[in-house]
C-alpha cells in the first residue's frame, strides 16, 4: 500500500502532529483567538467585526481542510468513477455560515463568540457574497455542488476565478449603475496552486503530416501560450466527512511567454501590457442571463476553461495506468448549459492528436463521457458561434467541429436518405453569412443524454428546438430532472427559527437531511402552539426586513400587511412589467376610492429586486418605473399605508436569504413557455410563503405536489402561446380596459420619464406585446383579488402555508442529484471512512 512505502518512523512523527481543528467552543476560541493574534496580528484591543469574522472563518477553514485533504485522499485511493461539474457559473454567496451548519459546530461558534463579545449575526454577515454568477443557472450549480458532498459523491466542479464578480448594483435617481464587484480582498476558503498550471494555446495553425505507415496527423502549432492557475475552494456536506473540491481557474502570462527580454530592455509598457492581456481572461463575469452575444473574449474565457479543466481530467485519469477503454468507468463530465460545450472538441483532440487514438475509439469515449443540461428555449440565449472567430482562435477545434458535424451528417443521411431538409435543419454548422456553430447541436451530438430543468421545459424542447434529434436519436437520450434547491441554505440558513421548529416537531434535524420528512408538519396543521409559533416567525422575519428596508431606502412599511414580492433578474419574459402595471392598477383603485372605502382595503407592500444586464434598454427601464412608482406611491397622501412600493437594491444570495422568510407570497409570472424551470419558486414555498404563479416551469409541479388549492395559479398556458401572438400580429389585438387606465396613467406623465415609459407601454399595445402581458393581465388581476381575499382569513392562510411546506419534499437538490447520478452519470457514493 502506499503507507507501507513511507518508513514508520516517519508515518509515527506525522500522525502524533496530524492537525485536529476544534472540536468544542473552548477550543474554537483558542482557535480563532490564534489567528486573529497571528495570521491578522490584530489583539484583544483592535479587534472589529471584520477582523472577527475573519478570525473565526479562518478556524473553520482550517476544520475544512482536514476533512478536504483527507476525502480527497479517500477519493484517490477508491478511484472509482467521478463526476465533473463544468459550469462557467457558480453563484456561492456567503461560506462561513454553511460551513458552520455543515460541520456541525455552529453552536460552539455562537456561543464562543458570544464570550469574545459578539454576535453570531454580525460576524456572519461582514462576509462578501461570492457571486460568480448571474441568477438560477448559477445558483443551482451551488446547491448542486452543496448536495453533490453532502450524498457522499466524489464530485468535482471545474468554473473560472473571476477577479469581478456579477456588479454590484446602485440605484441613483431611480436609475440602475453598476459598480464592478472586486471581492478577492480577504477570500479565505480559496486555496492557490501554482504547481497546478497548465499551458493554454490560443491562434496559431494547423500542421498536417504523414507518419512513416502512411498515418495522418494534424499538430496545433504557433500562436500563444496563456496559463492557467488553479484555485481550489472546499465544498464541505452536511453531517458527513466529506469535502469536495471545486477547482476555479484564474488566466496569467504564461512563464516562457512574459517577455523578459522586452522587460530587461526598458520596455516595460508593452511587456506588462502582454501580462495584462492574458490576465483579462478571467477578469470578469459576463453580466447577461439568458442572452449571449458572440464576443471573442467569451469565446477565450470558454475555451481556456475548457482546455484546462479537461487537461487535469484526462491527467488524473492517465496516473490510474488504466486503458483508455475504462475511461467512461471513470468519468462522467456534466456540461451546465452549452457554455462547455468546447470541452467536447478538446477531449476529442487530445484523445485522436495527443494520445492517438483512432477518431471513432476517441468518439465513443468522448459521447460516452458527456451529458448536457440545458437551461432555455429562448433563440437569443442558444449559443453561436462565428466560424471565422473560431477559425481564428481555435483553428485546429473548428476542423473537428466540422469533422464531426460531417460524420454525423452522413449517418443521419444513411437513416433518412430521401430528406435534404433535414439536414439542413440539424447541421452544426448553420449557413449563414457568416457561418455559425451552433453549440446546442454540438452538445446534444456529443453527448449520450441530454436533459431539460422542469417537466413541460423537457417536453417543450423535445417537441421544439430539438424535435429533430428526437427522430434521430430516439426519446430516451433525451430526460428531464426537474430542479431544486439545497434546504441547508434555503431552509435552516435562511430561516434557522422555522428550521428549529419544524426540527422540535419532527424530533430532530433529518429532513434537512431527507427532505421528504417535512411530510409529517401535515400532522400539526391544527396544533394551535405551533400556528401560533408559525405565525410570530414570520412576523419576526417581516420586521427584520422592514428594518433593512427602513435603513436602505427611507421607505417605512408595516409588517403586520401582506408582504408582495417579485426578486430574479429582470426580464421582459419574467414580466416584472406585468407586476408594475398591477401596481398602478392598485394605485389607481385606491386613489379613487372615498375615504370610507379605503378603509376597509387591502394594504400591501410590493417588494422588487434583481439585476438588469447593463446592456438590456428595456429591462433597466423597468427598473427606473418601478422606482418612480414607488416614489409617487410612497409619498401620496391618499394612500398611507394600503400600499408602499420597494426596490431593494443589489439582489443577491445573501438578500434572497433575508426577503425569503418575510415573504407573505411571491410571484413567479413569466410568459408561459418561458421559464425554463425557475428556482425561486421553491425558495418561497420553502420558507413559508405562497405563490402566485403562471403554468410556467416548475410551478406546474410545485402544484401539483402541494395541491391546486395551495397555489394562486393564472394565466395563458404554453400551447396557447403561438396562437395568440400570432393573433396579435394581424388583428388589433383588444386591450383590457383596466390596462388601458393604466397606460394612460403612465402616458400622462404622472410617473415622470414619459417618453421612455412609454416604450414599455408601446411593447404591449403597438409591438406585438411577444410576451402576452394584455393577454393574461385580466386574469392576474382577478387572481390578485383572490389574494387579498385569501389573505384575510389568517387562519386559512397558516394552514396553506403549513401544508405546502409539508409537501415540498421532492424539490430538495438532494433528488436531483441522485437523479442525475442514477440515470446519467452511473456513479456510487464513497462515504467517508467511519472514524476508527
Ligand atoms: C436559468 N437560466 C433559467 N441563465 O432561466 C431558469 N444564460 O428558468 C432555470 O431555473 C435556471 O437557469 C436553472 O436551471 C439562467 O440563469 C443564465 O444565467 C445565463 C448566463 C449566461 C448565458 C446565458
């Protein structure tokens, strides 16, 4: 064994000093103590918030480490099959917290802290999101990674180390600015390994030559050389030893690159020029959901990622002296989205140039590896790709694109000889001026499953964009794993006091573990002591985020109203507008109403947030209206308190985590068809709220497994969708007289910025309205007066909330992920060794 090898002197030396960590608040202090004495030299006398955060995050690093080092091991020696995560986005926010609850020691860390003299609360809270993402696509890989440790797979996730994360974003006169995010400061649970840099080739050409039997190679020479350094970062799971590794790569001039001998000649301009080239790689995350634009230094981040990811990959397969015929045994790649879609093209590479294997061995291998999600049927979120930039870049990858798409061609054609059509319709190369790659194709043809995020997104892309494939392929390559999310962060993080009591009544903390146990909350719906604990939790959540509301915007709101509230990107299909419109309608009501009737009114707080891409005109629009709206709202007499309009600034993780538990419903309205799945949804139901949601995504499941009557469901249904805009595009579509109101409250100028509202108004009435807002408009507002109805009757409300959250079981990650290990990557769980 490899032990034996090592002398037992040796062996005796390091295992009497073997590294521990704390086990205990004692040894916690004394821990964090140490670090903040030495690693920060700060004392008991400078010692802020920030330097306590920093302490203690620094002591459960450590614990971190030690059950990293020795999973990894474990992982090693077993070598049984892995999974790699390759996802260009993982949207992490804060790590102490999770780290705490996943170690188990977060109650000697309260208490510890408390003797230092601070707040668990607001140590917690000093930490700066990780936010290398944009929204769901992003999160869900988090929570997936989360899940992937906690079920004891040996998982690898494999991203980029943006130095500048999503932006930051301000609200300034109503008006979205972004502020770039740099959040490597003090980021503790990263770990640098220089020794693990890998060579990236970008440009040059392509040799080709014939070896001695006649043979023919092609060798990728010239162009220049980047490298790629490894940032490792441990993933820890819930109550079990292990601890994953999610490896980020961060671009640098490559050593044999830099230019020394410009340096050394007084050029220093140009040759630091040549450094910071290659640094911009990894600069900065692309800040657009569900839109890709087709720029050269995406294209770099994309394929850098790839080549580097699947060079680790096929090394730690190689040191196993294993047959390349195992290599399907040993690995299973999971592309998030066609954003990795390139990595197809590099094993193939590697596998038929590098290593010389025969083109179809190679592309067994290659198809048997890779599996691919996909996240949207949106035509401007499905990658292309420019052939003449990837002939540029990537000179040697567009000729496998292209030998690839030939082979493929050729055995559709051999299926169905008499249809040219179809061939036009399935080439990866679309052509046009000039050509494109198109990535989806490439995935699924490289992949040997393919999977949609909700069940009628699944069905939707079978019988739309990838119809084609199905009579090609056959249904079963193509499945479906309908999302969820992790209930450590979105349950007991988010909302510990819900957790604790949920926890007294189940008789312990398992259903974080098997979430399917939150069933048994249906036996307490009538126990009056937990209503009534139910209810003040989340009265306490509301007037935590009344405050923060309080603090950021000025706006007072009264926590003891319904709490309305709509936070994901912004985007026309997730129709935020529809909800502004809403707004006004309701203000419009109120406003004519006697004062003997506004009496007797519904009061509510409409809360918005996320982000605009900064360069979508129409989405920042809407930010600037909702903020308008607030202001004219918020400061009409008339009103009062029936109804305050807010838009928290700078959605994020750890924001999501605080206006979750104080939502009283949240609203999931996208345009049917649209949303491919959504995750907010879960996180809302989750935390003791209801929805008001369209036939969209996972809401139709979410009703389906908390009951119809659970759910405030309206609106168009997908199969309805072509037939009404295309109804739009020749009759004058008719308009809601109640939109119409609403229209010319916005056209007069009430709200200010006539002009540019009124293309938000255009859109609908002169534009087509593509995402059917006139149309489901009525029906949102009836179902809204349900609502109110609804809410009235408390006692009803609680019981909905309870029952829900009883049912909401299914859409824990943790049954994502061993679906996704069941039926697409075939790997066993390698839990840790019981301690001896
Ligand atoms: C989201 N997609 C889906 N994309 O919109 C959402 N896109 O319905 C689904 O629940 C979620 O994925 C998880 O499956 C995104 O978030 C992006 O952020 C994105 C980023 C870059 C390019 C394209």
């Amino acid at each position: 064994s490899v032990e034996a090898s090592i002398p037992e002197n040796q062996r005796e030396a390091w295992r009497k000093h073997s590294a521990h960590g704390f086990e205990n608040k004692d040894e916690f202090e004394k821990e964090a103590v140490r670090h903040i004495e030495t690693t920060l030299a700060r004392s008991l006398f400078n010692c802020d918030e920030l330097a306590a955060y920093s302490g203690t995050a620094l002591a459960f690093r450590d614990r971190l480490v030690i059950d990293w080092n020795r999973t990894q091991q474990r992982q090693t020696f077993a070598d049984q099959k892995r999974v790699y995560y390759l996802s260009l986005e993982f949207l992490m926010g804060r790590t102490l917290d999770n780290a705490m609850l996943n170690v188990g020691l977060k109650d000697a860390a309260k208490d510890g802290l408390t003797d230092l003299g601070f707040r668990i609360e607001d140590i917690i809270s000093q930490e700066h999101d990780a936010a290398l993402g944009n929204g769901g696509l992003g999160r869900l890989a988090a929570c997936f990674l989360d899940s992937m440790a906690t079920l004891n797979y040996p998982a690898w996730g494999y991203g980029l180390r943006y130095r500048y994360g999503i932006f930051k974003q301000e609200i300034m006169d109503g008006y979205q600015v972004e502020i770039p995010d740099y959040w490597l400061d003090f980021n503790p649970w990263e770990f640098p390994r220089h020794d693990i840099t890998v060579d990236i080739q970008f440009y040059g050409y392509v040799r080709k030559y014939q070896d001695d039997d006649g043979k023919s190679h092609a060798v990728w020479e010239g162009g220049e050389i980047v490298d790629a350094v490894a940032y490792d970062v441990p993933i820890p799971g819930y109550k079990t030893g292990t601890t994953n590794n999610l490896r980020l790569w961060s671009s640098k001039a490559s050593r044999g690159e830099f230019d020394f001998q410009k340096f050394n000649s007084g050029e220093y301009e140009s040759s630091v020029a040549d450094q910071q080239r290659a640094e911009t790689i990894s600069a900065v995350l692309y800040p657009n959901d569900n839109l890709e634009r087709g720029k050269e230094l995406r294209l770099k981040q994309q394929s850098f990622w790839c080549s580097a990811s699947i060079y680790d990959i096929v090394r730690r397969f190689k040191k196993s002296k294993r047959s390349w015929s195992e290599f399907t045994d040993q690995v299973a790649i999971q592309l998030n989205d066609t954003h990795p879609t390139l990595a197809i093209v590099e094993l193939q590479r590697v596998l038929v140039d590098i290593e010389g294997l025969d083109w179809e061995d190679a592309w067994k291998i290659v198809t048997g590896t890779f599996s691919y999600t996909n996240h949207t049927v949106l035509p401007e979120a499905l990658e292309k790709w420019s052939v003449p930039l990837i002939q540029n870049l990537l000179p040697r990858h567009l000729q496998i694109i292209y030998e690839i798409n030939l082979q493929f061609l050729q055995m559709v054609e051999r299926r169905f000889p008499q249809d040219r059509e179809m061939l036009r319709r399935v080439s990866i190369i679309e052509e046009s001026q000039p050509k494109m790659v198109r990535m989806a194709y490439l995935a699924i043809v490289g992949s040997h499953k393919v999977n949609g995020v909700a069940e009628l997104h699944s069905d939707l892309i079978k019988t739309t964009i990838f119809k084609d494939f199905v009579t090609i392929y056959g249904p079963d390559k193509f499945t479906n794993v309908t999302n969820g999310v992790t209930p450590r962060r979105w349950l007991n993080q988010a909302n510990p006091r819900l957790s604790e009591i949920i926890k007294a009544k189940l008789g312990g903390d398992e259903f974080l573990s098997d979430l399917n146990l939150l069933n048994q909350l249906e036996n307490f719906v009538d126990d009056k002591a937990f209503r009534k604990e139910w209810a003040e939790i989340k009265y306490a959540n509301k007037v935590r985020l009344a405050q923060f509301i309080m603090a950021q915007t000025g706006v007072s709101v009264n926590p003891k109203v319904m709490f309305d509230i709509q936070v994901k990107r912004i985007h026309e299909y997730k129709r935020q507008q529809l909800n502004i419109f809403g707004v006004i309608h309701r203000y419009l009501t109120i406003k004519n109403m006697t004062p003997e009737e506004r009496k007797t009114y519904y009061p509510k707080v409409s809360i918005f947030g996320g982000k605009s891409a900064p360069g979508y005109w129409m989405a920042k629009n809407i930010i600037h209206l909702v903020n308008s709206v607030a202001q004219v709202v918020n400061n009409d007499k008339d009103v009062g308190n029936l109804l305050k309009v807010v838009f928290i600034e700078d959605y994020n993780v750890s924001k999501a985590e605080m206006l979750f538990p104080a939502a009283d419903i949240s609203q999931h309205i996208s345009c049917a068809g649209m949303e491919a799945s959504g995750t907010s949804q879960i996180k809302g139901v989750l935390n003791a709220g209801l929805l008001i949601g369209t036939c969209d995504g996972a809401n139709i499941e979410v009703a389906r497994e908390i009951g119809e009557d659970n759910i405030f469901l309206f609106g168009t249904l997908a199969e309805d969708v072509e037939d009404l805009r295309h109804a739009h595009s020749y009759s004058q579509h008719s308009i809601d007289g109640d939109l119409l109101k609403v229209f010319d409250a916005i056209n007069s100028g009430i709200f200010g910025d006539r002009n540019s509202f009124s293309a938000i108004v255009s859109a609908v009435a002169d534009h087509g309205d593509y995402y059917l807002v006139s149309d489901d408009f009525n029906s949102y507002i009836k179902t809204q007066a349900l609502i109110d109805e609804a809410y009235k009757n408390q006692e009803d409300w609680i019981t909905k909330c309870i029952t829900s959250v009883a049912r909401m079981g299914f859409f824990t990650s943790d049954r994502c992920i061993q679906e996704y290990a069941e039926s697409i990557w075939n790997i066993e769980p390698l839990p840790p060794a019981s301690k001896a």
